[in-house]
C-alpha cells in the first residue's frame, strides 16, 4: 500500500474517533486501534515521543538507569521506547484501553502496568514516589482533561520532573489555552517551576478537514518543588 494511501486510511480513522461521544465509546475505539496503533502514527509522522523523551533526558541529571518512570496514557509503549534509548530502565504505566496495555505488556519495558481512566478515577499509584511524570499525546480536547495535571504534579517526588504534551492545532486551541493557564497558576500556587516549553512546528501531519501539511505542538516540562 502507498504511503499516501496508508495516510488516507489513518486520517479516515481518526477523523471517526473524533465522533465517539461518550467514554466508553472512546475506549472502544481505542482498544480496536491498538494492533495498528503504532504504524498508523508512525504514518502520521508523530514525534511527540521521540521529542518528550529527548527533553526529559536533556534535563534530568540524576542516573536515568536508576530513575522510576510513570508513563501515562502508555498506549502501546512509544514513549518507555524512546525514554529506553536514553538510558532509562524503569516504567510503570497507566492506561484507560485494556489491549493497549496488553500490547506494552508484550513489549517487556515496565515493571508495571494499570488500567485508569484518566480524569475519571484517581491515578492508583502511590504519591511522590517518581522520578519523572510523563504524559505524551493525551492532553488534549475531548480527551483528558485538564484538571489531571495537579495528579501528574502530586505522582512526582520532589525535585522530580513532570512532562506533558499538547498539540497547537486550531481545533486543540481552547483546550491548549486552559492547559496553560493550568499549568501558570500551579508555578504561582509553588507546586512545581516551568523549566523549559519548546514548541515544534513540524508536530504531527495533520488530520482534520480544515487544516493541511503538519500541525505544531508543545512540550512542557516542569520541576516539583
């Protein structure tokens, strides 16, 4: 199949998740993209893993193979594959689709491995035991909300680092704009410090009707105090 053709298919099925209303229509869909998951964003030319892991390490000094890692919104394991490639070693992941983890599962990176739904239910870790909080691709409209970013910030031990990601598309634009509000008035509460926000042109390609070639996105990465 051409790649043009493969983008076509990967562009009509997410288009059709975006009609998915309530949660549990949502989880389903998730749990049916999960086999094709990875080539479909590999089609989109997704780099929000690689970037995420590439701040991460650039800022975290302690030793990366002792660090504990919680990787929300695990999906299949992009992100742990990208953090691997710096020398992390450990990853405990959450997730809402039950055969998205199934999948991390098989790829043998994390020590363990939890079904939640963000913003629906707590995150069911212990608070401020990790090393690095990271939540890539899921911070965004009609997905999770942003109110979930206080639990990433209360996951993180102190001086731990907390990584998020948030697409600069214009159907993502309101929900961006609350997410850094969110994210400001928790600097000025003293919960954590920004410690760098880059913003990439070339993000991901793009999908919606309205919009062509590639799309931006940011990566957040703060500091608990």
């Amino acid at each position: 199949m051409s790649a043009d053709k493969t983008f076509a298919n990967v562009r009509a099925n997410i288009l059709s998740s975006h009609k998915s209303s309530s949660l549990g229509e949502k989880v389903n869909f998730y749990d049916s993209w999960a086999e094709n998951y990875d080539a479909d964003v590999a089609a989109l030319d997704y780099r929000a893993p690689g970037l995420a892991a590439r701040t991460i390490s650039t800022h975290f000094s302690g030793d990366h193979e002792a660090a504990v890692v919680l990787d929300l919104a695990c999906g299949t394991g992009l992100v742990a594959k990208q953090l691997e490639t710096h020398g992390f070693r450990h990853f405990v992941g959450v997730d809402g689709s039950e055969r998205m983890l199934e999948l991390a599962k098989e790829g043998g990176l994390y020590q363990e491995l939890k079904q939640c739904l963000l913003g629906e239910d707590p995150i069911p870790v212990q608070w401020g035991l990790f090393d690095v909080v990271v939540i890539v691709g899921a911070l965004s409209v009609g997905q999770v909300p942003v109110h979930v970013v206080r639990e990433l910030c209360k996951a993180a031990k102190a001086g731990g680092y907390i990584c998020m990601t948030t697409r600069g598309n214009r159907d993502n634009a309101d929900y961006k704009v609350a997410l850094e509000n969110e994210l400001k008035q928790m600097e000025e509460e003293e919960l954590w410090t920004c410690v760098e926000v880059t913003v990439e042109k070339d993000w991901e390609r793009a999908v919606s009707e309205h919009e062509h070639g590639y799309i931006s996105g940011a990566v957040y990465i703060y500091k608990k105090l």
